[in-house]
C-alpha cells in the first residue's frame, strides 16, 4: 500500500493561504508561477523587468486574498498580474504613444490567419519583438481578451488609439512573417 501526501484542492490551498499557513502560500506560488510569469513577460522588454512585475504581483495576491469572493481564482490572479504590469507600464513608459487616431478608421490586414498558424511559442517571440506600445495593446486585446473601451480606459488613451495601435501590431506582425517566410500566404 503506497501512502503519500494528500492533494489540497484549490479551495484548500487559498483557505491555508487566508489563514497565514507558508504551506499553502508556497503551494500557491508553485501552483500559479509559470502561468502568471508568462503574463509577466508578456507586458516586458526583459527578464528582471518581468520579475520585478510577478513579485509585486504576488505580495499582492497574498495581501488582498481576502477581497477574492469566488469565480475563476486563477482569473481573479491573472487580473491583478495584468494590472500590475499595466501599472508598471504606466509608470515607465507613460506619454509613449499621445497621438488621438479616433479619427483613423481600423484596418484589418488581410490574411489575419497567418497568425494562427504558427505555434504559440513563435507567436509570443514576434509579440516580444513589438514596439513597446503595440505589444502592450495587443496582448490586451489578443491575448487577455479586453475590449478597446476597457483598453482605453486602462491605458488612459482614446479608443481610436486602441485600435489603430492594435491594427498597427497586426500590421507589424504580418510583414514580420512575411519577413521571415514563416508562410507563403501573406
């Protein structure tokens, strides 16, 4: 008869968390590292700017997991991951992009579905190598799934900016495949 450690549900692990109990803070951290690191990474130019993001973060979420009343946990993180990095956007590259292109009508570039097909991992490597403001949009929308009056909003820009950034980093992506003739179909 092998007998090992019982496995904490979630629900477990963030009552153990609540009540101050390291065990479940590191098993906490275990659990989530990777996933919001990767959300970190997302919204960085480097690894240390990363880091600096997901420690923040999480003293966060130990901090306020007593404002977390049920739903998605893991959403409930990755939101205060993604507003942190916001924040941290905010405080070291406000004013990069002022330019009010409400009046611009949005682009789609056609062939959209080049992005689709290359991995996840070739797809996070061109996102990285986005202008900073173009990146910032793009995992916001693409990535987090925001709208561009949320975006706007968040960023404190107009929703017409949103969007031509956001067409913008499309734009920028398909002639990066293109580029690189990672497909023929552009």
């Amino acid at each position: 008869m092998i007998t090992g450690k019982k496995v904490q549900t979630e629900e477990e692990i963030i009552a153990g968390c609540k009540q101050g109990k390291a065990a479940a803070q590191e098993k906490l951290y275990t659990l989530y590292s990777r996933r919001m690191m990767a959300v970190c990474t997302r919204y960085t130019k480097s690894r240390f700017e990363a880091e600096d993001i997901f420690h923040e973060a999480f003293v966060k979420v130990f901090k306020h997991l007593d404002s977390y009343n049920g739903g998605s946990f893991e959403g409930w993180v990755r939101r205060i991951f993604v507003n942190t990095a916001i924040n941290h956007w905010h405080q070291n590259r406000k004013y990069e992009f002022q330019t009010d292109y409400s009046t611009v009508e949005e682009s789609t570039p056609a062939g959209d579905d080049i992005i689709s097909s290359i991995s996840g991992q070739e797809l996070l490597l061109l996102i990285n190598q986005l202008p900073e403001g173009y990146k910032v949009i793009f995992n916001l929308y693409v990535v987090e799934g925001y709208n561009h009056r949320e975006i706007s909003e968040m960023l404190g820009i107009a929703e017409g900016t949103s969007k031509s950034q956001l067409a913008k980093a499309k734009s920028h992506l398909k002639k990066t495949l293109q580029k690189h003739s990672i497909s023929e179909k552009c």
